[in-house]
C-alpha cells in the first residue's frame, strides 16, 4: 500500500496540500447502519482551528466539511466516505519565493532530494500539518464508530509545553474534556495552562517557538484489543501518531521511565474490582504483548517547536550550493500541542476503529444497534 | 493484512511459538541477485543468543538455521525465502501448572480474553520474546541487501540500564560496534557496561529485573527516503519496534527532549561539507518530515524490566475468579536491552529494506551489482 | 484493505454513487514528474460518455472533471491525485418508489441482504456502472504514464454482441482505433459495427438487452511484467475486470479454446526476429507464469446483457415477501460493450501501471524523462 | 504486498520450488477454536497426488506433512498456521542441460528475462505446478473453516477434456463428490470420464497433452458475501484461480453464452420457496455485484494443454541466440484438470474464507462453536 493509506479494515485515504484546491480524506470500511451528519465532522473540525491567537496561525480557513458519498438518509451505507474542505485563504508569495532555500526543520530539504523538485513547494505542500484537517474529518467518522457501538470515549490534551506539566485532576474523562476546552492551552489544569500560555506568547514574541506533549487517554476498550504481532495496538497506534506533523516520540504507560524501573515495580499487578480482572496500577499503559488489558490506555506524544521561526537560520541556496540566511515569513503556530491534540484524538479513533473490526468487537452492519436507535 | 505479517514490497511473515515445534519467518520480495548463504543468517541469529549468564535466560537453544527455499547456488532468486530453526530446550511444565493464572506484565490476561483460552500458553506462545529469533533471521536478509546495495549499516546497542547511561565515544560505526560486541551488556562504553552488568546482577540476585534503553544508529541512507505521510521512516520504524515484546516508547534525535527546546534551539540548520548539503546539528534523528535528511538516522527505544521475576506477585485465579500469588519460575532474562538490541537491528533493516525498494533505490534483481561483484 | 482500493504501488480509491453528490477517484502513488492536465483526464472521461442513443443510457451527465490535489504547474508531485466529477441529472424516483422490489439481475437483493437495508438504492448506488467514471479518471492517469514511461498503448473494443463477432483488419494499434472510434459500437470491423447496431436497436425496441464481449490489446509491454503467484499479470488484471459492472468471464489468448487443444498446437513456438525472441503464435495472450512474453497482451471480458429492461419481470416485494411483476424504468444502455471499452482499458491501465512501478521499470520519479521531455 | 501473498484475513503465504528443500504455506488470520490436526492436511494433499499413471506425472512424492505452529491442543490458537512438505523425488539434470532453451508454454522465458538469470529454473522453480501443494494445504484449513462455521462446502471436478463434456446428474454435492472420486479423471459423469481417459491417453502416447476445464460448484453460502468494487466475489475468486498454473480463462455462470443471450433470457428472475428468496435460474453463477446472491456459486476454469510434451518444439537458444529444437522430458501431467481439481477447491475455500471473515460471518475466535463442539 501507499504512504497516503492507513488502516486494514477502517482505510483512511488522505489527499491534499496546504495551498492546492482542497483537503480531503475517503474512509472505505465504515459499517452500515452509524447515524452520521455532515454536523458530526463539521464540529472536530472546528475543534482543531486555532483557539488562541497567541499560540496560533493567523490563517484563517472556514474548513467547511463537504460530504461527498457513503451516507444516506442520515446513516453511513457502507460505501466509502469522502469528504474535503476547500482551501481559500491562500497566500503562496513567499514560498514561491523561497523554493530553493529549505527552511530548517522542515521536510524541503529531503521532500526536494526525493521529488527532484516537482513536490509542491506552497506552504510545505503534502507535508504541511494543514493536511491534518483531513485526519479530523476520517476520526470524527471513527469517534462516533467507537462511541456508537463500544462507547469508548478518547481524550487528548496539552500535557507539558517548555518545563511546564500539567497535572490533570483525579476526574472523569467526561469533566476533564470540560477543563480541557476551557482553556486556549488545550490543558487538563488550569494554572499550568496559564504557565503553558505566557510561555508560548514569550517564544512568539521572540520570534520563537516552543515543544510540548500530547498525552492522550482511552476510556471503554475491553481487553483483548490488538493483534499480534506487527499490529500491537502499540505499533499500529505509534505508525499513526508518527504520522502527525512534529511528533518526534511516543510512550505508552510509564514509558521512558521504565528504564529506571525493577520489574516487581513497574508489572502491573492484577486484582478482582467489581467481578471484573483489574491492575491495581498502569504502568503498562493499557496495554501489555500489544493487547488492551481493559484498562486505561494511556500514552503521550512529543511534539517538536515549530520550525517555522522569524529569527534568522542558516540555511543553504540549492540552486547555488551556496550557504544562505532564511527567516521563515507566514503564518504559524508557535506551540503544536493545543491544535495537535485533536488530531491525536482523531488517529487514535482511526486505529482503534481499525482493530476493533478487526477484532470483530464492531460488525459490518450495525443492525441491531440501529433498531434499537430506531425505538 | 494480519498481524503477523509486516512491510509492503520488503515482506517479513513470522511464525511460531516459545514452545513449538518451531520458529520461522519468510521473507518475500527480497530482490534476485543478493549472495546469500545460510551462514549470513546463522550469524545474525547467533548474536542473539545469551552472552552473559548474569543478564539472561538459561534456555539453551542451538537455533540452527534452515534455509527452506529462494535462494540458489548462493544467490536470491526472488522466490520467497523461508527460514527456521527448531525448538528443543523446552520445558512447559510452569505453565501448563499455572495457565490459568496470569503472570503480571505480561499478555497472559488480555490474550486469554482474546483467543478465550485457545491460545498456546506454553512459554508465553506467540507473545513470547522468542518469536524474535524470526525477527532476526528476517533482518540478516534485510541488513545484507542494504549493506550490499546501500552499503548503509546499523548498530544497536545498550543506551541505559537503570540509571546508568552509556556514553559512547565519537568514533566511527565499526570501531563502536567492536566495543559494542566486546562486553556482555552490548553497551558502547566499556565503564558502564561494568556497571549496567552489576545492576542486572542485583536486579537479579533478588529475583527481580531492570529496564533498559536501545539506542539505534543508521549509517549511510540518502536523504529522502521514506514515504509521505503514514508510511513516513519514523511511523514504520516505530510500529516495528513497537513489536518487539518489551518495548514501550519510542524516540527520534532529541525525542522527548524536544518538549523542553525552542525551535531556535531544536531547528538543525544547514550547511555544506564537502559539496554535500550537512545539517549543523542532528536533533531531529535523521528524519524530516519521515524523510531521511542524509544525515545519520539515530533513535531509541525504550525496553521494560522484564515481567518474569521470581518475586511474589498478585494475580488472580482465572478459573476461580479469585486473587492468588504467583512467583514466575523457568528462565528468564533479566534485562532486555542486551539480547534486544539484534532484534531492534533486525526490524530497522527490514523497514530500511522495504523503504529502499519502494523508493527505487534497490531495483527487483540486482544484476548490475552481481556482475560488478563478479569480476 | 477494502474493496474500494485497488493496486499495490499504483494505488486507486473509488468513491461515489449514482445519486450521490460526486463520483470520484484517488491515485496514491502515481510517480512525480509526469505532465498532467486536467485535459488529460477529461478527455478519457469524455470518451466514456454515450455515443450513440440507439445503445446508451438517456442520462446526460455533463462529467465535467474536477483535479483536488496532487499536480502542480503541469506536473505530477508524488502526492496522491483526487479527482471527481459531480452527479447532476438525478432522478430517484423510480428508484425510491421500487426500493423493496430487487431488480432480476442487479446487485439490489445481495446487497440488500448484505447492507441490511442501509444501502443507498437509488440509481443502484454503489452497484451502478455510473461508478465507472471513477475508472476512467484514474484509468487516464495510468494510461499517460504507460505512454509517458514505456510507450505502451492500450485498446479495446467491442469484439463480438449478440452472434456478431467483429473481425480486426490486420493494421496497427493506432490505426485499429481510428476504426474503433469511427463507429458508435466501437467496433474494430466497420461492417460488424453496423450489425451490431441493429441487433441493439432491436433489443433495445423490444424492451430487451443484449449480450456482449470486450477484447482488449496492450502493444510495448517488455517482457518479464508480472509478479508469481498470486499477483500474476492475469490475476490483477482479471481481478480489476471482474470489478467492472457486467463482466462474467475472462480469458486470455486463446482462452477457453484451450480446452479443445493439444499442446503441441497450443504451446506458443520460440523464433528470432530483428535480433528478440518472440513467440511464432499467440495462444498464450502473451502471458506465460503470470508474466508478459514481451508479445501483445490480449484478453477478451464477456458483458452479460444489461440488467435493467422495460420487459416485464418476475421478482419479489421483500416487504410482504410475496411474488411481485417489475418493469425497470429509468435510462439504462441496451448493450454494455461500447461503453465499458474505455472502462476496460482504464482498469487495465491502472493494473499494468502499478505492475509496471512494482518491477522498477517505472521509477518513483520521472527526472530524466523529464529532463528529455524538456529538450 | 508481494506476489506470494493472497487475501486481507485470511492470507496465505505460499513458498518453495519445485526441486528446493521444501514446499509450504503459512495461514494467517485463521481465527482461533478451529479443530485442526495434521491429519486433516494430510488428507487434503493426498487427494492432490496423481490418482491415475495415464493422466499423470511419474514423480513420485510422500508429500508428508509437517504442521509446524499455530495449532495446541487440537485447536487452532489464532496464530500463523505454517505447514510444509519436503521435496524429495528431485532429478533436475534435464533442467540443468536444458536452463538455456526455454520450454514453449512454460514461464522460462520470461522469468529469465525478469530474474536475469537468477531464478531457480530446475522443474520450472517457483513457477512449477508443483507449488499448488502449498495452495492445497492452506485450502485445507479454509475447507474446514467454511465447513464447520457455516456449513458451506466446495466441489470442483473435471467438466471437459477436449471436445468431451461432462453431464453432472441432478443429485446433490455429497453424492456428486462420490462420483467425481470414483474414476481417475474426477469427473462428474463416469461415461464421460470414460472418453476423457482415452483422450487423454492418446495425446500421451502421441507424446503430446490436451486441455481441459474444471468447474466448481460451492453450496451453502449466504446471500450477500463479497465486497464491491474491487474485492467482489469475482475479483478475489478469479485473481486467485489465475495463480494456478495453466489456467487461462474464468467464467461464472453462464459465462461466455452470455454475449450471445438478451437480458430478457439472461436476468435470474425472483421467486420465494420455503419462505426464502431464491432465483429461478442461475445464469449469474450465484453472484450479482459481486455478492453471493445465496444460491449455488458456479463458476470454470480452462486449463491449457500441459506446456510439457516430448514432441519436438522449435525454441531458442539465449546463450547464442539462435534457434533450437527441444524435446521436453522428464515426468508430466498429460492433462491438468484431473489434478487441478482440488487445487481449485483450495484457492475457492481461501477466498471464501477469507470473504466471510470480512463480512463478520465467521468470528475471530470460535468459542461458542466450540463450546457446543465439547458437549
């Protein structure tokens, strides 16, 4: 399969660049029977547009949701799904400009070598994050999957940007959503997102930009979920998290802490709650040989500053092989973490979509589900 | 596909259980051409034996290589190429007495929720780390093929055991890898191979074990290798790494780090060297945009302290429904990074591999390389 | 993957319905660096349309060609290429007012049962042969880069309707298609195509259908195209026929005359000619193991007469599960032939292309081609 | 994916050469619970074995086989399922005499020319019939998969050899089956066989061969298996019967006859017996859209003459490029049909299976079968 495609059983096709015609993404694989409304996309989709002028782009898109196929009279067909935004507010003046220069941190550079200078050069072209509005339009199709038929609830949030973490309360998914999406940050602590805000503004002001981390949360798997052995959970929703512009790490449970961990430390020890097998802890973050354990599943993603900074950066000139000056121009985020979360939520939805067909745990027709909807 | 079956045009299938009657994988698509002799392999899987008693398991297996089909008279035809070595050491006795408790950190729980009791439990079965040995009779394919069309190299070797971090000295690849394979822990620093080993040993001597960090070095890849956008290098490493039991994060370059940089600081700038384009620094690992930058591609992944321990754990009776203490016997490693590091060579050269021949950069049949190594 | 994709390398997406708001295709894969223009698909398209009312369908879609994504100033990028054409003359009324009454011969009844009433029936929704558009625009993409690459030309035409088989004069491929399109049957043979018209006109007056067969031959394929065993040259190319609306069979060659052959009559004999091995006769349709012979490739796909005529038919009202009459209304075309050529050729090109990128004689990017082109 | 891999659940890896070490295939997806023992294999393979010197190959092969995982207890456990048998009748002196003079009808040529030499060429390699003994024993598990999951069963027999024709009588699969292995030629009508032997006999003795057609019958599958567009029942039956050596046309139904009929006389008109939905005829080979329409699935094959006969054939010599004569010895079938009979069962279970584990009729893990099973 190709580098656009991802998926077994809930395929996501994604298409578009940053300054082409339009954004878009076909899911073929949804089952038959999902009550879904053009509304239902539209509102991820908002999700991810700049909350905070501080942290984000100033480009303004209305990223209107078309919906092309796959669904009739309000439920999914079982056809596939395509759906696209267009993209109107467009302004290629500077790249054009500076095609030759790569700009540090970017993928020109290695995207010029492999191309040989066809790709598209506008606003980072395929390699733009702006692709990512088509990963939202496929996972809020997964989201409300998952949430249909397992009720299986996804939440991702800012939890470090610089030094500053988060320390999310001991709370339900459900309030925590409340206090992420009260604040710009996109953080689960309101003080930290605060820190996380003056932070962000300060390495704007200086022409900067500043890393961070998304960590992620899955409420209402049952175990057993995954495949071994190249389709562990882990690998598949890894493959998927990589695939979001700036993530540069994932962890799953006490991730890279485990290296300073002894074994009758960090194993997850199992005890009987409510008739039901439970870990008393979950280091494991969910999910052990690739499996769910039914658990939490829990894991975090680096994402790197933006590249696209005003100070000035050595670059080369590949058309005179000379060394060069860049200052990057454009509109940018100067934190990725509160626009990333929703995507991280929405590839997430996409692979666990993906194993739970495959697993059998969602049918190809939601029949049954849909008559009692229908009661 | 399934979740034994990994790669697109570079295509590794594993089989087998810990304790069955063997251990394989086949490999297809490996181009016609490639001299290949069942000693290529024999070695690679020879490294992942136990070097050290302190470190690993007792499990005494000769794992001789048998080479099943695609090759002849010492070339690759461009047939599938089937390897196996058998299982004899094998002692299921522990497990088949307790199956029905599941041993802490571990798929025993969630695999006994998916496959409701039909999976092999003997040894862990499919979910075992001996499956690796596949991984690794796969990966000698894959190394040769890049070392003979590339003559791109990878080494693999111990980062961290508990909180001792290995600081390998600036020389070249094959010099480190020399001090890599002349200490027991496979560190690149002889100083704290002695005292990662003493950790092992303690963690050991109390019937407990220690996690560890595998850090990766890829010499020799062009830039712009890889393939937009979810088959970027990074999202195909990490959901092969993430397949190796025990592995629970994943980095690129500065990884987590990134979290704590501005782009001023994490941007690696570009210059030229010796008429090549050279970035300054190498925070991003090699990879930009999931495309190589030409420059060395390092990562890291992070292992858990082995599950098995003789310590006494909590579990529950699966069949009674009802806790129970379970204190893990049979032979075990008690460190991973050691006996893991051949493995994460294995999986980085099967993923380098198939990058390479989707990229054109290792034609179908090798035959202008075969008759250039024949004069 | 899913049924909707297609290809290894050479990747097409399908989506779209035959009263939905858009029919479209999504190339992932197709190398950078090949002039593309939206002409190019358009014309293609063009030449699906009706040609002759005595035969086709009243349904006058305008199928003007959108391109989303994946060119820029004139050239392919490497990212994947969206296409889509919009449904504009819609009428579902015939289709709403008989939805529980499968039509003799249609998809309606299976894909009822299958889809459990959530399919969309309007227009026969995903089942149309309207989604053949799709085909034919990610067919043109196929069709340009075969040309562009090897040389290679693709054409089909209607070989036989009815008893009435055309019969090719002996004249090259470019000369073949003059003739071809000369005639509203598309007919290799001027006095059949009139034949064959008539035997249209008078099904089509009867209320009734006709039968018909589709032969197809590619000129410039090299020898050696094809991957054993399961993805042989007819396995995907007879997979990518069966997925056309109406084809019941395929042969290769000589085909089901094999059956009534010996060997020694059936074996195509080896000779030299201007210095190339070739094959004195064609009974293999230039395919031996799955591989081309570096001879015509020819096959024929047998069209079963269109489902959908105004004859009166027997069927059941799933409602009251009771026996039902049927009149199909609505405009439908007499005879499949003519218009599924060009679908043929579309779906062989799509097949061949990604073969041909499989086999590394097409490269990921066109550079020196380009290059050349721009001399 | 690569060439030697077939289907998305249930996917069969074929490997080996005909004069290799071995012969094999590794199941994967097969969904735990299943009762499987090496015996049900074995069985499978020997019915594969020439049952008829006349017809048949003298080579002379125990085909023993060697289940080497995914199987515990009597029950498959989830994991790859891989199986071989060793070659061991092997005298490749022809082949190595004779490596430079392509046979006429066989892959040599053009594998030569793909592999440049490279491919293994004694007794056709990987391109021999040979390697349908791997087809037979992954068949053999999706035989009794269909078999004990939904009843269905599959019966393919030879239908003609030359101009001679079987008449299958009017009785049920159970009773044509008894037919069919009650004479050497697996025909369904023993007069027939009678004639088809002497055919055959004759072309042997006059060192030549003859073809033939099998047909294949599948009864009891559910209405609505198969997936549109490019994955439908056609599609991924035909891809994989064009994998069988000397296959050159598929048809299903009526088939062919089809150009020649009017809709009117072509649509299988709608009744309802016993309360369920059934057609009156069955010109569309029980699928429409692709999808089983829930009666009998008809479909057939031609097989070409053998490709190997001793009268002398004109060929060429790649060495010096001139023309040659050739008298092909060794041991061959004179006839395919006979043998390729189960083979075509096998590939029609694999896709079937395959098919309904899509759809959701089979479930990953049989456990209430099972359950039922052990009372």
């Amino acid at each position: 399969m190709t580098g656009s495609i991802l998926g077994e059983r809930f395929v996501v096709v994604s298409f578009g660049e940053s300054h082409g015609p339009a954004i878009g993404a076909v899911v073929d694989g949804c089952p038959a029977g999902l009550p879904l409304a053009r509304e239902d996309i539209q509102r991820e989709v908002d999700l991810r547009k700049p909350a905070d002028p501080t942290a984000s782009t100033a480009r303004a898109e209305r990223d209107e949701v078309k919906l092309l196929s796959g669904v009739y009279r309000g439920y999914t067909t079982g056809a596939p799904i395509a759906m696209l935004v267009e993209n109107r507010d467009v302004d290629s003046s500077w790249y054009l400009a500076n095609a030759m220069k790569p700009r540090p941190g970017h993928a020109d550079y290695p995207a010029w070598v492999k191309y040989r200078g066809f790709n598209d050069p506008r606003g980072g072209g395929r390699f733009s994050g702006r692709i990512t509005v088509g990963f939202v339009m496929a996972g809020a199709v997964a989201k409300k999957l998952l949430s249909y038929t397992l009720g299986a609830e996804i939440l991702a949030y800012t939890a470090q940007v610089g030094r500053v973490k988060a320390e999310p309360p001991a709370v339900g998914l459900r309030e925590l959503r409340r206090i992420v999406y009260s604040n710009s940050m996109r953080a689960p602590d309101s003080r930290a997102a605060r820190e996380m805000r003056r932070l962000v503004a300060e390495a704007r002001a200086g022409g900067d930009s500043i890393g961070s981390v998304v960590e992620c949360v899955v409420e209402g798997l049952p175990p057993g979920l995954g495949e071994p052995v190249f389709s562990s959970l882990e690998s598949d929703l890894s493959k998927a998290l990589f695939s979001i512009p700036g993530v540069k790490g994932v962890e799953f449970g006490a991730g890279f802490k485990l290296a300073e961990m002894h074994g009758s430390e960090s194993n997850d020890q199992y005890t009987i709650r409510g008739g039901r097998v439970v870990t008393v802890t979950n280091n494991c973050g969910g999910v052990l040989g690739g499996l769910s354990t039914g658990g939490l599943v829990v894991f975090r993603a680096v994402l790197k500053p933006p590249s696209s900074i005003a100070k000035p950066q050595m670059t080369v000139d590949l058309k005179s092989m000379s060394t060069a000056e860049i200052k990057v121009a454009g509109r940018h985020d100067a934190c990725l973490a509160p626009r990333a979360a929703p995507v991280v939520e929405a590839v997430t939805a996409i692979v666990l979509a993906d194993h739970a067909i495959r697993a059998g745990l969602i049918p190809p027709v939601l029949g049954e589900a849909y008559a009692r909807a229908q009661k």
